[in-house]
C-alpha cells in the first residue's frame, strides 16, 4: 500500500530527494505514520533517474501532486496490483519465492 500511494513530492523536494521519507498513517496498512531514512545512494540516484524517466516520457514537468509510481494510465497502482507488479519483478530476476514484504 505505501508504494502505491507515494507521490512525486513525498521523495523529492525542491529538486532533490529528502533525506527521510515520512509515510503518513494514510498510506500505510495501520494507518501509523512511518519514517525511513533515505540515506543510501543507490536509492537516491534510482529515484532520480526513474523521476528524470517521468519528465522525458511525459516530455514535461512532473507534477509533485502525481504519483511516484505511475499506472499506464497515468494514475496510482492500486495496492494489489503493486503487489502483482512487484512479485512479477522478483520472479524475473530469480527469485521466486519473495514478496513484497520481501524488499523492507
């Protein structure tokens, strides 16, 4: 449920990623706010470039109010379906038997 409500402006202010990033009790499954720190580079230069991807696909700016993680649509994924998509990834790249719990 949290990746599929993140929006643009959860992870990056300004131009530049946070450095923590706040999960408010509406995104989460209860309904608790959470932190978590974004302080390793790898995360930061894959929300950059996946953010960078947005703008040239889209050909404009990216709208802070859109979604991080957009559907084909241009909407949010809907928690189940983020669930599908990330199980697929994890399947694609050998591993099975993961989750989406799995990456936390």
């Amino acid at each position: 449920k949290e990746l599929a409500s993140l929006k643009v402006s959860d992870v990056m202010v300004g131009g530049k990623v946070v450095d923590t990033l706040r999960l408010i009790g509406s995104y989460t499954k209860g309904n608790k706010h959470r932190d978590i720190p974004l302080n390793n580079h790898k995360v930061i230069n894959a929300i950059e470039k996946h953010i960078t991807n947005q703008m040239e696909v889209r050909g404009r700016f990216v709208e802070p109010s859109s979604p991080l993680f957009r559907s084909q649509k241009g909407r949010f994924f809907s928690p189940n379906t983020m669930v599908r998509l990330i199980k697929r990834i994890y399947e694609d790249a050998g591993f099975g038997h993961a989750s989406s719990h799995s990456g936390r």
